[in-house]
C-alpha cells in the first residue's frame, strides 16, 4: 500500500524544498519484503521504480500528462509551480 499517491507526494516534496530553501533531501524506501505480493519477486521494486519514475516527470514537466503503467494511471497529471 503506498502512503500517498505520486501526484500528491510530488507536490508536497516541491512545497517542503521550497520552504527548506532548496535543500530538501529524500530517502525513499521500497516495499518490504514481507509486504504482500512481493515475496519472491520483484514487484516491490518495480512499483518503486514506476513511483520514482513518476515523481521525476511530475517535478520537471511543465505541461500537464498522462501516464498509463503497470502500477499508476494518471490523467492530466502536474504539479503547479509554487
């Protein structure tokens, strides 16, 4: 279970950088091993990998987008400049 979606991590993330002054730094963790569905395989990681993939565009489009993937589907997409 993710603990928010990517649009809304995104956009919090920019608003803590832009109050830090630009020094924000982020750790982000995978799924555990013992969460389920991921025993065995690699769909933690993938997921992660798709989460990340999607904060980076969201952060550096400036058009709104849509994406359709394994884990997320996002319509008109975009993170307001703040």
């Amino acid at each position: 279970m993710d603990v928010t979606t990517p649009p809304i991590a995104a956009s919090d993330i920019a608003a803590l950088d832009r109050m830090a002054g630009g020094r924000l730094s982020l750790r982000i963790i995978g799924a555990s091993p013992d969460a389920p569905g991921s025993r065995g395989s690699t769909v933690g990681w993938q997921k992660t990998d798709e989460y990340l993939t999607l904060l980076k565009r969201l952060w550096s489009n400036d058009l709104p987008f849509d994406h359709e993937g394994r884990f997320y589907a996002l319509h008109a997409a975009i993170v307001p400049a703040g």
